[in-house]
C-alpha cells in the first residue's frame, strides 16, 4: 500500500463527483496529478463511481490506463493498493497465506498466560496470524477504517492465469473473500453494506491469457485510445510543464519522426515522450540535437536495435526539429490555451 500525505484530507472520488460533477473531477486530475482523462474512460469511471462496480479498462501499451489509476489515488491523496499481475504469482501473493511463525508465537504465548490447548490452538486461525496479499487487503482496510476511503488498482490482469482471475471474483461482487479456518468470521473485508468499498479499477492489454468472461462481467468495461497528435501535446504539456514552447515543440516533431521510421520496431510511446521531455527539461534545454538524441537515447528505445538504428538518425532529427512546423506550433498554442481539460477527439 502507497500512504498517503497525513496532511492533507483524502477525497472520495465518488462523493466528489456527485457534489461537484464530471468537469470539476477532470480539472482536479489536472490540477493535481497533471493527468488530462479522455472522455470516455472519464464517463465510465464517473459511472463505476455512481453504482459501486469495479471499472476495466483495456488499451495498448502507453496510451495512459495505469496513469489515469495513479492519478486518482494521488489527486484524491487515496491509500493506493497496487497489485501489478506478473506470471508467476499465486493465491499466497494475491488473496492471503497463514504465517506460521506468528502462528506457534501466539499460540506460545497463550498457553503461557494459562490459557487451554484447545483455545490456545484456535488463535492461530485469527486475523492477526493472515497475511494479506495486495488484493485482499485493499478490502480489509476499507472495512477497518473509517477516514479515508482506499484504491485498489489491478494492473495487466491479463497476465494472471484464468484460475488466479477466478479467484478474485468473489471480492470483486461481494466486497469480501472468504479465508477457510479464519476464526471468528470467515469472510475477510466489507460484510457491512453501509461501508463503502475500495475504488477498484483494473486494467489489461487483453495479452497472455487474456482476461475471463466471468471477471468482465462483474467490472464495467472501458477503453483508452491512443491520443491523438494534437491530445498528445496537451498531455505533455501537463506532465512537464517546466519544458519551454520550444523544447515541447521539438519533442513532438522528434518523436513523430522515430514513429515513422521502419526501421524502429517498438515505436515510442508517450510514457517514453514525457520521459525525454522531463529530462530535457531538467537540463534545461531549449531545442533537441543529434547530442542530445545520443545523450538521452535511453528514454526513447528499450532495445539494442531501435537505439543503434534511431542513434544513426540523429543529424535527420536535428534537421527535422529545426525546420518549421506550422501544425505543431498551432497545437503548442492551444494546448497553452486549452480551457476544457478533456479529451474529447479520444472519446
């Protein structure tokens, strides 16, 4: 679990929008997180936050779903559970394991201050010897405490076998898991339907295993597109608003023009943009050079060949970055006019 800042009041994103409506939640993501939504993904959260239900969403990789995760925990200051599904996890990790050292010191304990075997023996299988995985333990705490409301964020759910996924569906419609043996209740999170459940938004690049039908049908659906060019500038204009006009404009034309080259197989995407940008802007640059371009080549490729082929473009980028581009300065100038902080071309 990330905490969160004990200064500041955590805001429920469901009471915040119902007080102050859709536009009002996208500026805060802006504001604060200098996230700015796309439209649709935008209504379907407003809308998982109306009816309690989890949200999915699914889009490639880059286009912003884990963002717009991250950005609601840190603009409302929520507790962020963040389960990232790698193969290889299994219930222990997910759901809950017994810890046995905890286990025999309890019980030790017990029988130590006079109390029977039997009833020594039984607190072994109480909540304080469980150990929750990230999953489970998002709705334990939503059901524990009282102040600030959690988020749990379930990040490529693809990744996770159908038997793993299948195992989260009853937390998913109920609000609890059951633990066999847990004493004195087996269920483990919210049983009480005056308290509100976790914010719960999951996402999947629908790669690996693919995400099951029984798990789809307990989520609302939704899905990021790719920005568009001119959405694009918006957003870095948001995450790195120290870059200049000029460097801004310099990183869209080089990064369009490392999207066009075939030669570069896993194209950049804008998680790598804004990376670049950020570091460019952190040295203060102005404009973007072949120097620059080797400097920094770590931002933009992940792979041996994509840097060798993008590093040997470095004097076309220069040239590229140099020349006039009307289209691109018109979208820098909007994006520093933008007043609606939406994406409505992605919705």
């Amino acid at each position: 679990m990330h905490l969160t800042d004990p200064d500041k009041p955590t805001i429920d994103p469901a009471l915040f929008i119902g007080e102050h409506g859709r536009d009002a939640f996208a500026d805060l993501l802006r504001e604060r997180a200098g996230y700015v939504p796309q439209l649709r993904p935008l209504n379907a959260f407003v809308e998982a936050m109306e009816s309690g239900k989890p949200l999915l969403a699914e889009g490639d990789r880059g286009c912003g779903k884990t963002a717009f995760g991250e950005a609601v925990a840190l603009a409302c200051n929520m507790p962020f559970f963040y389960l990232q599904c790698i193969d290889g996890l299994e219930i222990d990790d997910v759901l809950f394991a017994w810890d046995e050292s905890e286990q025999e010191r309890v019980e030790h304990e017990a029988l130590e201050d006079g109390m029977s075997r039997a009833d020594a023996r039984a607190l072994r299988w109480t909540v304080r010897c469980l150990l929750m995985g990230e999953f489970l333990a998002a709705f334990h705490y939503a059901a524990t405490t009282d102040e600030r409301r959690p988020m749990l964020h379930v990040d490529e759910v693809d990744k996770f076998k159908h038997s793993l996924q299948n195992m989260l569906l009853q937390p998913l419609a109920r609000g609890y898991g059951d633990v066999p043996r847990l004493q004195p209740d087996s269920r483990v999170g919210v049983t009480n339907p005056e308290v509100t459940l976790p914010v719960i938004f999951l996402t999947s690049n629908n790669l690996d295993y693919g995400v099951s039908s029984p798990l789809r049908s307990r989520c609302l659906y939704t899905w990021f597109n790719n920005p568009t060019p001119a959405e694009e500038v918006r957003i870095l204009r948001e995450q790195v608003p120290d870059a200049t006009p000029a460097l801004l404009a310099a990183t869209v034309k080089m990064i369009r023009y490392i999207r066009g080259m075939g030669s570069v197989a896993d194209k950049p995407s804008l998680r790598e943009s804004i990376s670049f940008m950020e570091s460019a802007a952190r040295k203060r640059f102005n404009t973007i050079n072949a120097a620059l371009v080797e400097r920094q080549i770590s931002h933009l490729a992940r792979n041996k060949d994509d840097q060798t082929n993008i590093l040997r473009a470095g004097a076309a980028i220069e040239n590229i970055v140099a020349l006039k581009d009307a289209e691109v300065e018109r979208q820098v100038r909007d994006a520093a006019n933008a007043k609606t902080w939406t994406l409505q071309a992605a919705a």
